[in-house]
C-alpha cells in the first residue's frame, strides 16, 4: 500500500502538466519555478538554523576504533579522531567516498551442508556502488545544467561534456552519467522491490522520492535522445528564467513541462524529506565531533547548580554518632560526655 500510494501520488504529479500545460503556461512556467525555488532555499536555511541551535551537550561520536589514551596503545586516528584534523579527514572520507556504506555487511539465512538454517553475514558493495554512482552522476548532470542556467556558458561545463560524452555513439552525444544515473536509481528501486526484509522497512516517503527522481531522470533522457527538444528555447527561457525576466517560450513539448514540474516538486520536497542528509550530514554530532573525552572535561551546559554536602561536613554534623559506632573519623573531637556531666551537676 505504501508503493501504490507513492505510485498514485506520482502518476497525478506527471498527469497535471501533461493536461493542463497547454492552458496554464505561465504557472508552469514562471510561477512554479519561482515558488519551488524559494521553497527550497528558504526551507533548507530553515531546517539548517534549527539543526545549528540544537544543544549537544555531550560528546557522542560514533567510533569503532581504540580511543586516544596511553603512549603505547595505538590509537585509530580514522575511526575515533582524537583532534579537529582527523575529525576532518574522517568527514571527508564519509562525504566524499560514503565510507560507511563501504563498510556495510549483508545479513541473510542460508542453508548449510547439513540442511540447518544459520545466519550468515557477508560483504555488500553493490549498495555503495549503487550509491556513488547515484549521488556522483547526479552532481555531474546538474552541472552540466548549467549550460542551460547561465549565458556565457561557465568554463566547467565544455570540460564536463568533453569527459562525459567521449564514448560518441550517434547524435546526440551519449552521455555516460545518463545510463549510470538511470541504472543506478533502477538498482536502487528494484533493490526495495526484490528484497522481502527491505520492502517491509520502506517507507512511502522512501518510495516517493525515489519514484520522483527515477521519473525526473527518465524524462530528461526522453527529452534528449527520443523526444527533441528545441534546446536554444530552452535556453533562452532558462536565462531569462534567472535573470528575473522571465518570459513564457513558444511551445517546448509537453514533456518538458513534465520534466520542468517534477524537478519543482522535487525542490518543495526536499527541505521536508530524507533528502537532507545531504545537508545534515555536517551537522551530525556523531560524526562532526573529536573523540577527545580521556584529554579534556566536557562539562555539560546544562548542569545547573546543586547544594551539596561534603563528608567533612557529613563528618562535622554526625561525629558523635559515628563515633559512638566505632567507626573511624577524619578529625579529632572533643568527647562530649565531661560537658554533658557539668550541665547536669549545674
């Protein structure tokens, strides 16, 4: 059920431009992109100022290697960083090469010779590739959108072209990130689909926005290499777009305007979703913070302060009674029972 309503919610998303795109040009072409773009900033900066107040009054890095302690015990500086540089590295490490997921092991039950069942745990890179590939195919395509955004061109985007489209096959130039990115998003949706143990965690907000990126990717290479697309009016109107001018370009297809409309949805989702891991990431204090707590006292902001009571006075108010106890005290006392014998002469 949680598929079928992500499917639904999809298919009324790619249905609204299809049908009234014709008639509603200037919303799906000026005011949705507007909208979907404050949306976006505005909601990011939102969600980041919040995450950013956020007390952490505690250390809490997660770590899998030996701490800093002792001279002779070897310290993992990778897995439990003792300063602000290895804290760093690790960082980049996880964003730059997910690894994490590198590390990721398979569960499963199988069958041993003797026809028992036993848990098994095995090595799972085909969800790390699948991921690197994604996210990294993903930053390649929107940069290459910019030779759409911007007039002049930028001096990245004929290098990114160059690299990406140097196997040629036909016209238009095949673009490798376009096959790995659809592949990539296919594993991931088909992973969710094949696997029972993973179906039954998915969520409909996992679902939704993988369907929607799946349907962004599948009709951006429909555009490209199936159904032409005027590319100098879509420039045209991607200029005047961002440069506030904007102008409502003659008749581009209907599939544009779906393509142009799920990439909007897709910015109004993202602040709210599972998306921003890609902005949460560094702020998470299980991964941002130095595993420092055996050098320097960390001492809770929070602690507000509390009345206590040292031995010394515990000592100084019940020495009489600890005394006449047997047990040992601290300090000498005057016995107080030649006083009590004058009080009662007196």
């Amino acid at each position: 059920m949680r598929f079928w309503f992500s499917l639904f919610v999809m298919l009324i998303l790619i249905a609204i431009p299809w049908f009234v795109s014709g008639t509603a040009t200037v919303f799906f072409a000026v005011v949705m992109p507007y909208i979907a773009l404050v949306v976006f900033l505005v909601g990011i900066a939102l969600k980041l100022l919040k995450w950013s107040r956020s007390a952490v009054p505690f250390r809490i890095p997660t770590t899998s290697g030996q701490q800093k302690s002792l001279s002779f015990i070897k310290n993992d500086k990778l897995e439990s960083p003792p300063n602000a540089f290895w804290t760093t590295m690790r960082m980049a490490a996880e964003i730059l090469f997910f690894r994490s997921l590198f590390r990721n092991t398979a569960t499963d039950i199988k069958e041993d010779r003797n026809g028992e069942e036993r848990v098994v745990y095995g090595s799972s890179k085909y969800l790390w590739a699948a991921g690197m590939a994604f996210h990294y195919t993903f930053l390649i395509i929107v940069l290459r959108h910019f030779d759409y955004f911007s007039d002049p061109t930028p001096f990245f985007v004929p290098w990114i072209n160059a690299f990406d489209g140097w196997v040629q096959i036909g016209l238009p130039v095949l673009y490798m990130t376009d096959a790995l990115f659809l592949a990539a998003v296919g594993y991931l949706f088909v992973r969710r689909v094949w696997d029972p143990k993973i179906r039954y965690i998915t969520m409909a907000q996992d679902w939704f926005p993988l369907l929607l990126i799946l349907s962004i990717g599948t009709t951006g290479v429909l555009m490209r290499y199936f159904m032409k697309t005027d590319i100098v009016s879509v420039k045209e109107y991607a200029v005047s777009l961002f440069g506030a001018q904007p102008t409502v370009p003659a008749e581009l297809g209907t599939i544009f305007w779906i393509h142009l409309f799920l990439v909007c949805c897709l910015l109004i989702y993202f602040p709210f979703s599972k998306l921003m891991h890609m902005a949460g990431v560094f702020l998470s204090p299980t991964r941002n913070l130095a595993n420092n707590n055996r050098m320097k006292q960390h001492v809770n902001p929070w602690n507000y302060d509390v009345k206590v009571h040292t031995y010394a006075e515990y000592e100084e108010e019940f020495h009489t009674v600890m005394k006449a106890a047997g047990l040992p005290l601290e300090k000498e006392y005057a016995d107080p029972k030649p006083a009590a014998k004058e009080a009662e002469k007196e």
